[in-house]
C-alpha cells in the first residue's frame, strides 16, 4: 500500500486515482452544487475519511445537519488531521480547509456552527469516503 508520501504524488498520479469530480474538488478546489453530494443528509455512523488518501478526518457523532446541502461537522477527528488556511479566493476571505495528510481540499470552515466548538466545517460529499460503523452497537437506522 503506498501509506506514505501523499504530498509528493505528482498532479499525473492523482488525476489517474480520481474521478473528474473528486479531482476538480480534492486537487483543483472545487465545490459540489449543494445538495447533489453522497452525504449532505446522511446520518449513518462511522468515519469519514479523505477520498483521495483514505486518511480518517471526521467522525459521524460530530456531523449536523447544517440545512446548507453539504455535509457538516463541528469538529474534526484529531488536531492534525485537517488543516485550515486562509482562502481569499472570489472576492471572500475563508479558512479553507484541508486533508492534514495529502493536502486535498475538502471545503470551508466558519464559525457559525453548533456548540461545543461553534466551527462548521461546510465540506464536499465527494473528497470524502464514509467508512461504516458495524462494529457491533447502534446500526444506521437506529435499531
Ligand atoms: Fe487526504
């Protein structure tokens, strides 16, 4: 398994391993139209990790339902697993957010979100890959 060196997989590489879509959000930062994502509504349990890497970034517990058609989180898994920076692209100042592993782009983060953190992390359905929860436990229709 190639587990290393996701910063160094050359633009060649990573249109090979995409889709066009996952390429044009992950690579080129792009943004899905709302509400067309896998994920938007989606309330089943598990993690959430980056599409292009694999790398595990959000957990279902901490997704809400943010009424903006993507999926929404208020925190993600572990301090380094998502970076933010400073996007000033299209005329608006956003914090841009990022795998902490391979540096695809996963959507925005603003500060409107739910308590504890107040942060929403607005993300694309498709830089993402829900890894089911079916360890036992709550199934994903509640039992
Ligand atoms: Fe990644």
């Amino acid at each position: 398994m190639s587990e290393t060196n996701e910063n160094k997989v050359s633009d060649v590489e990573w249109r090979q391993r995409l889709t066009d879509e996952q390429y044009r959000v992950l690579r080129q930062k792009g943004t899905e139209r709302a509400f067309t994502g896998e994920y938007w509504d989606t309330k089943s349990a598990g993690v959430y990790r980056c599409a292009a890497c694999g790398e595990p970034l959000f957990s279902s517990a901490t997704k809400f339902d943010s009424g903006s058609g993507w999926p929404s989180f208020w925190q993600p898994l572990g301090s380094d697993s998502v970076v933010t920076r400073v996007d000033l692209s299209h005329g608006m100042r956003r914090t841009e957010a990022e795998c902490g592993r391979c540096g695809g782009h996963l959507g925005h983060v603003f500060s409107d979100g739910p308590e504890p953190t107040g942060e929403r992390y607005c993300l694309n359905s498709v830089a993402l890959a829900l890894d089911p929860d079916d360890s036992g436990g709550r199934g994903a229709d509640g039992e």
